[in-house]
C-alpha cells in the first residue's frame, strides 16, 4: 500500500519453533556441519496445453467480427486471449462433474477469481502469494474492511486468511506418486505428464500461466518473475508494486535492483542441496558476499527501510522469502546464517 512503512501481509510458511536456534554472531561457512547427516536435503526438491477454437461453418473468421460494435467486437478481441500453455479443461478443474461431493479433485471457479496452486517450501511459490496477499490488503484498504493498530500496523485478524480476491490450492511435489490432490491437478492441467509439474501455476480466467522453469533460470540466470509481473499488471490494483511513482524512476531502480539480486534464490537452493563440502564454503562465500550487496542497497535511500526507499516493490518481494529461509533453514541445516552487522538485512 503505497506510503506505509511495512508490508501488510507475509506469509511465514515454517514455524520457527521446530528448529533449533544458532547464536548470532559471524556466520559459520557451509563447510563446518555435521557430514554424517547424510545430506537429507540433497533429494528435497511442456507441452503446451492445446488450444481447441472453433468458428461457425457459416461464416468465415474475418466475418465473426463484421457484424458486432466497435466495442463489441474489441471485447470479443479479449475474451480470445490465450495463454501459451492453454486453458484449463473442466475435467482438470474437476468442474465437469459439479455433484461429485468431493470424490473429484476441483479448484474454485477461475472465472471468478483466480487460483494459485503452490507449495510453501518452494521459493518462487511464496513470491507469488505475497503478491497476490498484497493485492487482497490493498483492496481490503481501500474498502475500508481493515482496521489499524496503535503502531500503523493492521491487526493479526484483519489480514487475509481467508481471501476474497483469489484462490490458493496447496502442491506437494515430493507426493507426486502418493496421489497428492495438488499434484493430481498439476498433471491434469498438464495432460497427465509428470515433465511439465513445476509450481507455481496461475490459473486466471482458466488460462494457465507458468513461473519460469528452473532449467530456464539455471541457464539463463532469469529471475523467475513471470508471474508476479502478471499479478502486478493483470489482478486487482495495477501496478502497486512496480513502484509506479509517475516518472518511471523508482520502476526502474526496482528493475535494477532485481537484476542485481537475481542470483540469490540459486545460490540459495545450490548450499542447501549441494553434496560436496568444498563446494559448499565456496556457496557460502559468494552468498555472503551477496547478502553484504543487499545491506547496502538497502541503505541508498533514506526515505524508507525499502530497497525503493518508502515504496515496497517487487524487488524486496524478491528476495523476503530467501531471507527468510536463510534465517530458518540455513542456519540450521548448514550453519549459515547472517551477521549481526547487516543490521539492514
């Protein structure tokens, strides 16, 4: 929400209470855990849909169009859009059979509203649904349906549990043989291959819209920010975390800031999963030395705690979950952790 001083709504998928804690001090590199763990984290981890269109034998397609209005026929223009990976079926959606109670998997309606299927332990996923979280408070603001507390902040009840402007539908990946409900979607929606199953998936207005695949962010050091720049532009409220400020500066300095972080959910998961000690001090290293970037960027503005100064964007939505994980996960699993110094962080 555009001037307040702290983001409204974040998702906390792993409940600090179920690890241990590690002093706080300067970070241990990865090197120094315990080898005999047996890396338990190591094994942690399209075709297109077909677009079917058909046209009435009576007249051609240039014709379709001929007789509705101007508007009409710019409408009609719309409505046809289609993703590049299809529309969702109604038998993937489980709306063919709408009297099953419960004996087919199905998904709110995404005429309605849409529907993102994620799971919490997955980075990009929780980047998506802080997003759409942020969309659902900014509209819950604006209606005036959220009340604030004594410090600026709205109240633990207020937010959105329970969201009126999209749909959430839980994946467990590592389930994908265990007849996961999530998973068995995912292979519908992907004509039942199990090659085309990466999360998150968006389905809006029943067209299917998918994250970056990891092979594509491996190799071509993309960010992965297909689906919030979709949310940012296409779902509630345009543009309210692309720092829209009227002069297209602050868009461009979030721009650059996620360029300069992009590296960081890879270097994430590379110490988390990797096998090799060595390789893990040299992870450790280079993540730390990209942690010290962040802290300082953090700093270039005065006018806010953001990285876009008093403007919360995409780019600190970028990196918040990894962050996150390093102060749970790394710290616990790989004796990582940030120091104290990076006070911004």
């Amino acid at each position: 929400v555009a001037g307040r001083k702290q983001p409204l709504s974040i998702p906390w998928y792993v409940n600090m209470d179920d690890f241990g804690s590690s002093p706080l001090n300067e970070p241990l590199l990865a090197g120094t855990d315990d080898d005999s763990d047996g890396d338990e984290f190591r094994d942690a981890h399209s075709s297109a849909s077909s677009i079917v269109s058909s046209v009435s034998k009576q007249q051609p397609p240039q014709q379709l169009f001929s007789n509705l209005s101007t508007s009409a026929a710019a409408a009609a223009h719309h409505d046809s859009a289609t993703s590049y990976y299809g529309t969702a079926s109604k038998l993937a959606t489980g709306s063919l059979f709408p009297n099953t109670q419960g004996l087919v998997d199905t998904i709110p309606s995404t005429d309605e509203k849409p529907c993102l299927i994620f799971s919490d332990n997955d980075i990009y996923c929780a980047i998506a649904h802080i997003c759409l979280l942020e969309k659902e408070v900014y509209n819950m603001v604006n209606n005036n349906n959220i009340i604030w507390n004594n410090r600026g902040d709205a109240d633990d009840h207020e937010l959105p549990l329970h969201p009126k402007l999209f749909s959430v539908v839980h994946a467990c990946k590592p389930l994908i043989n265990h007849e996961d409900a999530g998973m068995r979607i995912l292979k519908k929606l992907s004509k039942g291959s199990t090659n085309n199953t990466e999360i998150p998936v968006l389905l809006h207005e029943n067209n299917i819209l998918r994250e970056t695949s990891e092979l594509e962010r491996k190799r071509n050091g993309l960010p992965g920010l297909l689906l919030p720049r979709f949310i940012d532009e296409s779902i509630g409220a345009k543009h309210i975390l692309s720092g829209s400020d009227g002069t297209g500066v602050t868009s461009y300095n979030m721009n650059l800031f996620i360029q300069r972080h992009a590296t960081l959910p890879n270097l994430f998961n590379s110490l988390l999963t990797s096998p090799s000690p060595t390789h893990r001090i040299e992870l450790s290293t280079k993540l730390l030395a990209l942690l010290k970037v962040i802290n300082s960027d953090l700093q270039l503005f005065s006018s806010g705690p953001y990285l876009c100064g008093d403007q919360f964007t995409l780019a600190d939505i970028y990196i918040f979950p990894v962050i996150e994980r390093i102060v749970v996960v790394l710290s616990t699993y790989r004796n990582f952790w940030i120091p104290p110094s990076l006070s911004h962080l």
